[in-house]
C-alpha cells in the first residue's frame, strides 16, 4: 500500500471514531442543553416536584434521573437498545409521571412525558410513549425500560416517599398500596365467583 493510501485509511478511521463519538454523546449533550426543566407528579407528592435544568442550582438531580431511568434511549435510537415493547411482568405499584421541558432549535417547547415506576417489583422499570414529537421532525422510540435500584435513591432524593404511599379510598382514609391491590383481587374473584354461579343456575321452568 502507498503512503498516500495508508495516510487516507488513517482519516477515514479517525473520522469515524469521531462520528461515532458524536453520536454517543448526542443524547446527553441534547438534554443538557435542551431541558429546561422537569415536574414529576403522582401520589403523595401533592402539586408535584419541580426539577430545575441543567446549569441552575441542583440541576444535577434531573440528569440522573433522566440516565437511571432510561430517558436517553426512550428518546434517542440508541445501539444497543435497552427498550421492551411489552411490559415486563411483576407489580408496578404506583405510577409517577415525570414531564420533561425542552425547548427546541426553532424556539418552541416540546414536552416529553415518561411513567416511572419506583416501587415496582422485582425491578424498577419505566414507560415512555413512542411517538412523541420533539426537536421538529423527531419522535420519541418509546417503550418500556428495566431501570437499577438507584432510581428509587434519585427519586426519594429530590422527595418521593421511601416506600409506596398510601391511597384513600372514597371515604378519604388511607390504605396502604398492597392492601389496596389485595382488595383489588378480592373484588375480581368475587365477581368471577358470580359469573360462576349464575353460568351453573338452571333456567327457569316453562309454564305449565
């Protein structure tokens, strides 16, 4: 090989490390730059939490939550890619949604929203509606993610109960959520057992 075609293999390679650099740092470089703020809402959290963007006072809280809770290849083709079409089995628990404010390169505001799940077992996991538009011309992948035990700590830190809050039933008093999911299961086997029960009852006689 020539001097002048090893020279060229070298900046074909170095290129596409470069590009390839670029690309993994896409999603990262977009939200920080783009989020201008996060709200999460759900139970016991009252009006919600406010997350301040990246470069305020406690920024850093929204970045980790959006890397532990899979935002970044929720939103962004990423290889491999971590998101489940079907939810993963187990119990959700109580559902949180986060919405994440990100203004775009033509001056509006997307809003991109993700449900987490940070009492779920056996693993924590999250869903992000596919299709969401933002930036324009771009539309969230979407899909369900198996996030690690730190997101429950991201969460709990900024001011989510350390275990699931209570709910209340009509009468305002509080149950707690596995007491609340067994009386769930009891009322659907009592109307199975119903269903039942009246599949088994012998029609009525015919007049005489």
């Amino acid at each position: 090989m020539s001097k002048l075609g090893r020279h060229t293999m070298i900046r074909r390679a170095l290129l596409s490390t470069i590009l390839g650099v670029v690309v993994l740092l896409a999603p990262t470089a977009a939200l920080a730059k783009g989020a201008s703020e996060a709200t999460i809402t759900g139970p016991g959290l009252g009006g919600g939490i406010r997350l301040a963007g990246e470069g305020e006072p406690g920024g850093g809280a929204l970045m980790k939550i959006a890397e532990d809770s899979g935002f970044f290849p929720a939103v962004f083709l990423t290889t491999p890619n971590p998101m489940l079409s079907r939810r993963p089995d187990g119990e959700l628990g109580p559902r949180y949604t986060i919405v994440y404010v990100m203004p775009g390169p033509s001056g509006g505001v997307d809003e991109i929203r993700q449900d987490v799940y940070p009492y779920a077992t056996p693993s924590l996991v999250s869903y992000t509606k596919p299709g969401q538009p933002f930036f324009g011309t771009e539309r969230t992948v979407g899909g369900w993610y198996v996030a690690g035990p730190t997101l429950k700590d991201d969460l709990v830190a900024v001011g989510l109960h350390a275990t699931a809050p209570p709910v209340a039933d009509d009468a305002g008093r509080q149950i707690p959520w596995k007491a609340f999911g067994v009386l769930v299961l009891l009322v659907a086997l009592a109307g199975l057992g119903l269903v039942v029960v009246r599949s088994r009852r012998p029609p009525d006689a015919a007049p005489a």
